[in-house]
C-alpha cells in the first residue's frame, strides 16, 4: 500500500506515518520542510519515503506527478496538517484574515490535494482518504470559540460528505476522523497520548472495501454532526 500523510514531522502525522511504515506499507511522510520530511523518514525507517509538501503551495499538480512517476497510483490520502487552534479569539470580533489563513490550510489545503491526487487514487484498488476533522465541527455541539479553527473543520467535514457521495460509486472511502484531545503540539498537555489518537486515524486509513464512508468518527464510533 501506498500511503500518502499530510503534516508527516510532528504530532498525530508522525504517528500515523510510523504505524502504517510499521505495518508494512510505503508511506510518503510530506512536509512543508524538505529537511523535516527527510528526518523524520530517516527516524521511521526504510518503509518511510520524504516528500516535500506544503498544502497552502501551488506546486500540488508537480507532487501528484512525482508520486505518479514513482508509484503510478496512491491508496491512502490522510490530510492531516492543520494550523490554528484560536483560543484566543471570538467569533464576534475575530481576526478575519487569520480565519482565511487557516481555512487555506485546513480546509483548501486538503480540497487542492484530494483534486491533485485523485486520478492516482482512483488508480487504487481499495482508496481510502481520511480528512482528520475534529468534534469541534459538530455543529450539534458548536458552542463559541476558536473561530477559524471551526469553521474550517466545518468546512472540511462537509467536504468529506460530498466527495464520499460523489466517489462511493468508484470505492473510494472517504471519512473524517477525530482524533481526541491529543497531547500535540497543538493540543498541549493534558490530553490523551499520541499513540491513542492515531489510532482511529490509521484505522480509517485501512478500511476494508465494506468499511464506512461519509462518517465523522472518533475510535472507529460515529460522533453527531
Ligand atoms: N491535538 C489535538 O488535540 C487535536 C484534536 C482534534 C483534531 N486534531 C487534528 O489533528 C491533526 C494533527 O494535529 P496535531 O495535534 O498533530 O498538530 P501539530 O502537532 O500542530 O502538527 C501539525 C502538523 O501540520 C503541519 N502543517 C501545518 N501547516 C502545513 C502546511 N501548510 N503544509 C503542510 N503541513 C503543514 C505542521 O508542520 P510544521 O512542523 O512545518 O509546522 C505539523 O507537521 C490536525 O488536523 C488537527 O486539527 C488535533
């Protein structure tokens, strides 16, 4: 299996980089930093292969290319990478340019990476594409607070609603997954270990063809909306 991991340098992408390169598959650990995709494939091993990936970046087309030249198909996509988790602001009066900023990465990022990848994906003979989203889209239990971060993920679960439609037909399994309160360096301490959280993560990554699509899931167990 091919494995492509998004934000592969630290975090929730390091692990889930590490455990599929465990189970045997080829995975590209992408960051935005040559030298961080180069270190952390030489720490996971032989079966960790460094691309040099940043979603906001307009060169998609060129890596999707390159992982066609080498492999000639993708099997798995995890968008991973994400920035502002904005403790700090208020819907009410929040900093519109930092809202865009994160809806370039969390949101447009994966959207411009799923188009780039999917004819390499559709190549595949069991696709699998895991948006990591968080329960802090539910929109059943959206109360204030980190604005741009939310609505992100917001629009990242819808994403993964349409494209899981739209490509159920060509068995392409598309779902988002939360991962917990994760003790990253975006979640901080306190919550649950690293290890925990990308489990599910890799779990969806490795569906069987009978698996779900157009879920939003937490340990392998629906979340409301
Ligand atoms: N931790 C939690 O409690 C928690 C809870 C719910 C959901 N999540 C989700 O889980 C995922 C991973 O989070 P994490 O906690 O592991 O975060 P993290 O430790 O902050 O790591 C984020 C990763 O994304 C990368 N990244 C940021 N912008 C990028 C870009 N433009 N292109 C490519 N890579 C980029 C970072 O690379 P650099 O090193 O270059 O910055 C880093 O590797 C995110 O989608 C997050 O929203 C986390």
């Amino acid at each position: 299996m091919i494995a492509l991991v998004t934000g592969a340098n630290r975090g929730l992408g390091r692990e889930v980089s590490r455990r599929l390169a465990d189970q045997g598959h080829t995975v590209l650990v992408s960051a935005r930093s040559a030298e961080a995709a180069e270190e952390t494939a030489r720490e996971l091993g032989r079966a960790a292969v460094p691309l040099r990936l940043d979603v906001t970046g307009d060169d998609l087309d060129e890596v999707a290319a390159t992982i066609g030249e080498r492999y000639g198909r993708l099997d798995v996509l995890v968008n991973n990478a994400a920035i502002t988790y904005d403790t700090w602001q208020r819907a009410v009066e929040a900093d519109l340019d930092v809202v865009r900023e994160a809806a370039e990465t969390n949101f447009y990022g994966p959207w411009r990476l799923i188009q780039a990848v999917l004819p390499l994906l559709r190549r595949s003979e069991h696709p699998r594409i895991v948006n990591v989203s968080s329960e802090a889209a539910s929109l059943t239990n959206m109360g204030g607070g980190t604005p741009a971060y939310n609505a992100s993920k917001v629009g990242l679960n819808a994403l993964t609603r349409m494209l899981a439609a739209e490509l159920r037909g060509d068995g392409v399994l598309v779902n988002a997954v939360c991962p917990g309160w994760v003790a990253t360096d975006m979640g901080g301490p306190g919550g649950r270990p690293v290890a925990d959280g990308a489990a599910g993560i890799v779990w969806a990554a490795t569906l069987p063809d009978d698996g779900p699509t157009g879920g939003f899931l937490r340990d392998g167990r629906p979340l409301p909306w």
